[in-house]
C-alpha cells in the first residue's frame, strides 16, 4: 500500500459504517475467555498429575478420580459456554468450584490435609475468580477472592503462610483480570459510540446535499425574488426557513420527540427552534435536561420570542443566552424593542389575554423555576427564565 493509499483510507469507524457494522461489546471480552480457557485447560492438567502423584495417599482414591474427571467436564462445559456470551455462569461457576474444592475433605486423608496437603483442585479453583472478574469487574472479583479463600480456609482449616500466599495471588490476578476486563469494555463501548457518531455524520451529509439540490436553493430564490414580487413578508419567512433547515441538517435532530427521562442538548434545540435573525449564545459543551422538562422550557422562549416578533416587530434584535449550573439552567431572551409600558400586563391579564401569565410564566412555574422579567418604555424587554433540572427540586428556585 503506497502512502497515499494510506492517507486516504477510510477509518476504522468508518469502514463499519460503510458495512453497516455495530461493535458487540461482550466480543471484545473474547480474548479474555479464550485465556481462561487455556489457563483452565493447563490446571486441570496440573490437577490430574497431582492426583495420580498422590492418589496413593488419599482415603477415597476413587472418589479423587471421579473429581477430577468432573473437573475436566466442567472445564469443557464452561470454556464454550463463556466463549458463546453465557457470562453469568460465573456465579453457577463460582459455587461449583467452592464445592469441588471442600471435595478434598472427603477425598483426602485428614492427617495429611491438616499437614498441609494441597486440595484437589490446586490452581484450577482460580479459574472461576477469574471468570468472575472478566465478566463483572474488579469489585465483584475481590469478593469471589474472598470466598474462594474461605472455601480453602474451610478445607485446610488453618491459617498458614501457603494460605496468605494463595490468596494474594488470587487478589492480584483477580484484580488485574478485572481491570483490563473493564478496560476493553469501556473501549468497545467508546468505538461503538464512535461508529453511531460517524454514522449519523454520514446520514446528515446525505440528507444534506439531497436538500440543497431540492428545497434549500428554492428558498433561496424565495429569499431573493420575495421583495421583487411585493411580498416581503414572504421572502422574511423564506430566509427563517432556510436557515432553521441549514441548522437542523449541521446539527443533527436534537431528540425531543423522545421519552421524559431521555437527555435532550438544549443548545441544539433552542438553535432549532429560534428565528433566523436571532443570535444565540450556548455554552462550547452540550447542555443537557431531560426531555420532559427541555420540551415545556422550550415552548416558553418560543413565546417570548414571538411576543417580540408581535409587539417589536420582526426586524427587532433579539438575543438569546443559555447557562448551564449544576443544578439548574437558566435561558435569557433580550429584545431592544419598545419595551412594555407599566400596567399593560395587568390589563392584559384583566381582559382575558393570558399569554404572558400562562404560556411563559405558568409553564415556568410548573416546572418549578421561575421567570423574571425586566422591560420598561423605550428599554426592550428581557426575561430570565431559570429552571431547576431536577423534577425533585421544583420550588426550591423561589426560596
């Protein structure tokens, strides 16, 4: 491949894209399992030779040999049933592996067992802490050392340096089989985001050159034949359209048609939902607010931003600015319009016009948040509107 053909060539990502690829995130623990599974296979071996060494020993030979050939059933059972994605058998495997080590208890001779006399299932009983560890993580790893341990403690019933030594080998290789489990999963998870992102990029792009073949360059020409044809108005609504659409194609749909509980990026959102002339001013990271409240925030600074349109006049400046705090965001939407003279809301209210009283400040307040508004003759009109993100939170703004 010549360096050309290397700086041109797609990534990884977006080869997957192309193929319409997804990442399993349980696949990429393979390599794992398949180590296990060597492993296990090398201490069953280690196993049987320790048994045969010191069958003549034992109490019950036959019932030694019967172990370990349920050991090496057990291996077979297990290493397939991992390497097809059946992790929560580590559990299952965990308490078998407890019983098939306090086996030696029948198998052995106590006074040898109590001279310290290895059990059974020698390093094979660290197989299941392992499998443990590749398919939960390090936390739940350390407990099944603990009773794994335990198990052995229970066995050899003293506690003695091979003991100490046993379980500080289990801890390590617990924990750093753990740890790398947790890594690759992060990572497989990281490039499957990735490959969404990139996916989405792709789908925008084509949508994208669709709509500027087609309906982008007709409200263009909209936009600049409206006045020649008298109708100015038409050509305004024209070049908002124009704009929101070039928006929504840049930035991608912001999700408000989903759940409650599903974040949506109030940034993104607002820039859709704003007129074209505005100018809006959010945050360089996503901010983020559950659907169910992004939803009644955004209808708010709508109407605030059409009581503009309404009583400034469309070629009015209007401003908009998003702050993100930890518990809560706040929006503000400033017009330099004629402002609102004293009382006029107040007679409003009184002759049944509720749009201010209900559409910004009822919404506000169900919310939990609250809306200030500070306007007078010749001052425009401002309204900062604070909402709290949590639902549990609701009222604690006016206090």
């Amino acid at each position: 491949m010549s360096a050309s053909d290397a700086g041109t060539r797609p990534s990884a990502p977006a080869r997957a894209v192309r193929r319409g690829a997804t990442v399993d995130v349980d696949a990429a623990l393979v390599p794992l399992w398949r180590g296990l599974a060597v492993f296990r296979v090398v201490a069953l071996v280690y196993a049987v030779v320790n048994v045969a060494r010191d069958a003549g020993g034992y109490a019950r030979p036959a019932l030694g040999v019967g172990v370990v050939v349920f050991m090496a059933v057990w291996t077979l059972v297990t290493s397939v049933a991992y390497l097809r994605g059946a992790r929560r058998l580590a559990v299952v495997d965990l308490a078998v592996t407890v019983l098939t080590t306090t086996s030696t208890l029948l198998v052995a001779d106590p006074a040898r067992l109590a001279a310290g006399g290895p059990v059974i299932t020698t390093v094979w009983s660290a197989g299941a802490v392992l499998a443990v560890a590749v398919a939960y993580g390090i936390r739940p790893a350390i407990n099944a050392v603990a009773v794994s341990v335990a198990a052995l403690w229970v066995t050899r019933r003293a506690l003695d340096a091979a003991l100490l030594s046993d379980a500080q080998l289990l801890l390590v290789a617990g924990v750093a089989v753990g740890f790398a489990a947790v890594a690759m999963r992060r990572s497989a998870q990281r490039l499957q985001e990735a490959i969404a992102t990139e996916a989405a990029a792709a789908e925008r792009e084509r949508l994208a050159r669709d709509i500027h073949d087609g309906v982008l360059q007709v409200l263009a020409l909209v936009t600049r034949r409206g006045p020649a044809l008298g109708d100015p108005e038409l050509a305004r609504a024209a070049a908002e359209q124009e704009a929101s659409l070039r928006r929504l194609i840049t930035r991608g749909p912001v999700g408000l048609d989903g759940p409650d509980d599903e974040p949506v990026d109030l940034g993104a959102a607002l820039g859709a939902a704003l007129p074209a002339r505005a100018v809006l001013a959010v945050p360089p990271d996503p901010v983020w607010l559950a659907g169910g409240r992004a939803r009644p925030l955004l209808a708010v600074v709508r109407e605030a931003a059409a009581n503009a349109d309404a009583h400034a006049g469309p070629g009015t400046g209007l401003w908009v600015l998003l702050e993100d705090d930890p518990d809560a965001v706040t929006v503000s939407v400033r017009d330099d319009g004629p402002g609102i003279p004293d009382g006029r809301l107040e007679a409003a209210a009184a002759q049944g016009h509720l749009g201010v009283a209900s559409s910004i400040r009822g919404r506000v307040a169900e919310l939990g948040g609250r809306a200030a508004l500070v306007t007078g003759p010749g001052e425009g009109v401002e309204w900062e509107i604070r909402v709290p993100r949590d639902a549990a939170a609701e009222g604690e703004a006016d206090r």
